[in-house]
C-alpha cells in the first residue's frame, strides 16, 4: 500500500503567501496607473472647467456656469481666422505628408531590403531635431531661396508631420502580403497600378489615420508657425500666445477645450481605424 507523505509545511504557506504578495502587486500597480492618469489628466480638466467661468478670472473652481467665453470666441475674428487658417494648413500639410510618407514608406519596405533599419531611422530624424532649430533653418533658407511665406510654412509642417505618415503607413504595409502584389504584376500591371488598385485598398485605414494624426500634429504646432507664418496669417496657437502677453480670461480655456475636443475626437478615430499603438509601431 502506498504511503501518504504528509506535504512540508513550507509548500503549505507558499501559497497563500505567493497570493498576498500578488494581490499587494496588483494594487501597487493600479495605484500607480491611477495616480499618472490623475496626474496627466487634472491639468486638461482644470483648463475644462475654467472656461466655463461666467467671470473674467481664471479661477478654478469656477464661481458658476456660463457659455459666455465660448460665445466670446465665436465673435472674436482674430481667433476664429487663426482657427479657420489653422483648420486649412493643418489638411494641406495632412495631405501632403501623407502622400509623401507613402511613397517613402513604400520604398522602405519594398525596395531597401537590409538598409530598412537606416531608412526607418532616416525618417525619424525629425521627430528628435527640436521643432525650434528646424524652424530656423527653413527661416533661413528661406533668405536664400526667395519662396512665399506660406509656402515656407507648409513645407516646414510637412517636415514635422512626415515622420508620423512614414511609421504609421510602414505599420500598415507590413499586414499586405507582398505576394498580392507580385501575382497582380504577373498579369500584367504595372508597379504604380498595383500601388493604386491593390496596395492603397488594402491600407486605406492606415492612410486615413496617417492623414488625421499629421493634422493633429500640424494643428497643434508653435514653433513652426511663430518663425514662419507672415502679417495676417497666424494659426490657433499663436494667437493665443499673443493674446495672453497681455490679456488672461477665461477665452484661452475655451479655446483650449474646443481644441482638446477635436484632437480627442479625431484620436478617437484613428484609434477605432488601426489603433495608436499600431500607428507609432515602426
């Protein structure tokens, strides 16, 4: 008959010491991600509530509830032409860089084989130059390439915008099966109709969520805007940095929330399209 063996008394306690360890892990991680969340997320609820002051003090909390910065807004030219302007630069630059980003990403992935790393790295290297030196070296070449100003700007916010066209049109290239596109060359098409009618299709979220997050990187510029842009022509964000030199109200919130909004509401977006993660993964 076999014989029972009574099991060690320190596999006993293991156990139960191994599960009050996780669930003290557990809760340390979920307090940890709470507090970065309240963290990150407290100064854009403080700017939310802000606007809806009734009074000219950006107190927080607000002293009530009125719509009244947002109608100031509304009737303010100044910032409602800088909006409208900056709507306009932010879909022409999207447009562009994402054409161009294509055609660079394509490359990359089809035509470099062992140098894709270098490209890959290439491509990038705008988002490690600050914004500030690029500004000023366009400003430059500018005084020896007489070009219009706005030209100027929307080749600069082309530059910053490539990099986010490139990684995310590159994230999605890689889930088309180059094999497509060799049997619709074996039967006769060429490189740039197999480009349109076969690898475009294929990819059209991650174009579209390419085109929405260069805008939103355009949209949101400074730097770019405020060594470049020209008399009359100033986007959203300088004209808020102007306007506070020497005025604080609470019409900065508003303004601050309408685009906190659109920029939420486009993420949305290219999340629900490929996902943010996707769309950075290179």
């Amino acid at each position: 008959m076999p014989h029972d063996h009574p099991e060690p008394a320190a596999a006993v306690t293991a156990t139960p010491r191994r599960r009050t360890t996780g669930r003290v892990g557990r809760y340390v991680l979920g307090t940890t991600v709470t507090a970065i969340y309240v963290f990150l997320l407290t100064p854009i609820l403080i700017i939310v509530f802000t606007s809806f002051n009734p009074t000219t003090s950006n107190t927080f909390p607000p002293t009530g509830f009125s719509l009244r910065w947002y109608g100031e807004f509304i009737n303010n030219s100044s910032f409602t032409e800088a909006f409208e302007f900056s709507l306009w630069l932010g879909a022409v630059a999207a447009v562009l860089a994402t054409v161009i980003g294509f055609m660079s990403a394509y490359g990359i992935v089809r035509f470099l084989g062992r140098r894709r790393e270098m490209g890959q790295s290439l491509a990038l290297l705008p988002i490690m130059i600050p914004h500030i030196l690029i500004s000023i070296s366009l400003l430059l070449a500018m005084t020896l390439v007489p070009i219009p100003e706005i030209s100027g700007l929307i080749m600069g916010h082309v530059v910053i915008c490539l990099p986010f066209t490139i990684a995310g049109i590159i994230a999605s290239l890689e889930g088309v099966d180059e094999q497509l596109e060799l049997a619709a060359m074996t039967l006769g098409a060429s490189r740039m109709r197999t480009m349109v009618e076969v690898v475009i299709p294929l990819i059209a979220p991650g174009l579209l969520s390419a085109l929405i997050f260069a805008f939103i990187v355009s949209f949101g510029d400074v730097y770019i805007a405020l060594f470049l842009s020209g008399p009359g022509r100033t986007t959203l964000p300088i004209e808020i940095f102007s306007y506070m030199q020497w005025e604080s109200t609470p019409i900065v919130a508003a303004i601050t929330t309408v685009q906190i909004l659109l920029i939420v509401v486009l993420g949305l977006i290219v999340e629900r399209l490929v996902g943010l993660r996707k769309m950075m993964r290179v």
